[in-house]
C-alpha cells in the first residue's frame, strides 16, 4: 500500500475552494478505479501553524495503481482537475509513504471507504514527522516501536492519561523523499488534557532518563507536530 501524502499551501481564502475539487471531483474520479482513493482531508488547526494549510492522503493499493493514478493526473480524465488545482495554491510539497512493520495500520480496505462526500463529525490528528540521526533510522524505529508505542503510549490508554492514540507509522519510499524519516499518525483522544500539555511545560518526571521524551534526543533531535482536524467530509476521520 502506497500513500500519497500532500501538504498544500492553498492560497488565501481559496481552501473551499480546493476541498471542493477533491470532495466533488477527485472522490467520485477515484471510485472509477479499484486501486485508488482519498482517505483523509485535514486542516491544520486554527492557530497551531500556517495558515490556509491543507493535508491530503490518498491511498493507492500497490505501485500498479499508483501508475494508474500518475497516468490519469499527467494525461488522462484527472489532467484538467490537476490544473485546476494548482491554480488554488501557492505550493504543494509532496511524498509517498509505506507503514512500517510494526505500524498498527497495515493496509485498507479501499471497498469500503466511503466515495460520498456525506458530513460527519471531526477528529483531531497530531501528526509527529521526525528526522533520526544519519545512519540511526533503524534504531530509530526500534526504540520508537518498543519505547513509545509498546510502552509509553501503552502505559498512558492502560492508565486514562493518554492524549493521543497510535493508529499509523509510516516511513517514505525510498527514492521519493527523505531516508531518514519517519510519521507517526496519531488520534487525539484527550482534547482538554491537549490544552493543558499547550499551556503548560511538562513535568520533570516526563522528561527524565528511561522515558520517551529523554531517550529517543540519542537518535534524533528535531521532529516537527502538526495538529490536523478533519474535514466534515473526509471519508476517514
């Protein structure tokens, strides 16, 4: 399974715009196919990055349909509406990504992802792109799957302290992006104990030797959150 991960820098006032072309006419372009669909269509938060920020994922179930896709966006029935689209941003920073081995999401269902457009409730994202030291990815990814996921995130949902839940971890193809990095996909479940974490430093005990926040600064140093919140009609959320 491939996804294709886009950051779209949308130009000022023109997002509706852009959910639109993917909502109206991506959606129901994508049902055509048996190998392709758009899973998730997210904001950034309002006030937690830049503005008129939108994330798209679309799901492609093998390289075979990923070259189906291409051929469609570059020469095909999609050329127009990827003309369209480019006139309603700025920038659009693209990459395709895999779940890695141990990731809780391995693969979906794409029968049976909804092609309606139909409005639900939203859910809030925090998406963690972390970049390890040159070399350290394989550690990297050993100690985030044992450390963080297996124990800390873990510990939290055993205790009802949790803030977020893991639901993905993916890591680029190779070839298309970074080597070195990796993208936890994570839901926020604790909205309030969300805003106490924004509005508060963390207590010594989060940040001490043998915790996630101490151990994992020996692999990497730099990672970037975003908060992302669904579209009301984002066929998963």
């Amino acid at each position: 399974m491939l996804l294709l991960h886009e950051v779209h820098t949308v130009a000022g006032g023109r997002e509706d715009e852009l959910e639109a072309a993917y909502r109206d006419d991506l959606i129901p372009a994508l049902a055509k196919s048996e190998g392709s669909r758009l899973l998730w269509c997210l904001r950034v938060a309002h006030g937690s990055g830049p503005a008129y920020t939108v994330v798209t994922i679309t799901g492609c179930k093998d390289a075979a349909a990923w070259a189906e896709l291409d051929e469609r966006v570059r020469h095909g029935d999609l050329a127009e509406w990827s003309a369209t689209v480019d006139a309603l941003r700025h920038a659009v920073q693209t990459k395709l990504l895999t779940p890695v081995s141990w990731s809780p999401l391995q693969e979906i269902d794409f029968e049976a992802v909804p092609t309606s457009g139909a409005a639900h409730d939203l859910s809030l994202f925090m998406e963690d792109t972390a970049w390890p030291f040159a070399g350290g990815l394989s550690r990297y990814l050993t100690k985030c799957a044992t450390l963080y996921a297996d124990q800390t995130l873990a510990n939290q949902k055993k205790e009802g302290t949790g803030i977020i839940e893991l639901e993905a971890a993916f890591q680029p193809v190779w070839g298309s992006h970074k080597t070195n990095e990796v993208v936890l996909w994570q839901r926020v479940v604790n909205h309030k104990a969300l805003l106490w974490m924004l509005a508060n430093d963390l207590p010594p005990a989060a940040t001490a030797p043998g915790t996630w926040m101490h151990d994992a600064l020996a692999l990497r140093d730099q990672w970037q959150s975003r908060l992302l919140r669904s579209a009301a009609w984002s066929p998963l959320y």
